[in-house]
C-alpha cells in the first residue's frame, strides 16, 4: 500500500540519529558532575592498573636478568691491591 523509498528510509534512519545524539548531549549536560566524577574514577582506575603492570614488569625483570646473565656478570671479591699496576708502568710500553 505504501511503498517507501530508499531514501526515505536513510532520511528516517538519520533522523533517529540525530534525535539519538542529540538526547545524549543533553542527558550528559544536565548530569555534568556525575559525569565528571565518573571520568575522574575511570581515569584513576586505569592510572593504577597502569602502574601496577609497571611494578609488576620491574619486578620480574630483576629475577630474569640474573637468570639470563648468571652470576659470571657480576663482580669479583677477590681484587687485591696488590694486583693493581701504577699507571706509569703502562706508560713505558
């Protein structure tokens, strides 16, 4: 009986959107402070995730870089100062 376009159909669909979007602005502008305070919550929840992946990545480094590295990368104890040359010797060479 009625037989609608395409086009109309797209006009009514874009309509709804525009109603859709604009009902949106309004809901967020009359409810600022809660939406604002929700930003701030969402915002600090992911500032310690974020943080606390950190710590967590510091922290199995450490033991990782001694597993690759092994003890050998490590300094020696047993220097004597007896061992260690004055620099003019190294000179005359």
């Amino acid at each position: 009986m009625f037989e609608t376009s395409a086009r109309a159909k797209d006009t009514f669909g874009l309509l709804l959107v525009g109603i859709g979007v604009i009902a949106l602005v309004l809901f967020l502008l009359l409810n600022l402070p809660a939406v604002i305070e929700a930003l701030l919550v969402i915002m600090a929840i992911v500032f310690f995730v974020v943080a606390a992946l950190v710590m967590v990545g510091v922290i199995t480094a450490i033991p990782y870089y001694f597993v690759k590295h092994g003890p050998e990368t490590e300094p020696a104890n047993d220097y004597k100062l007896d061992d260690v040359k004055p620099v003019k010797d190294d000179e005359g060479k």
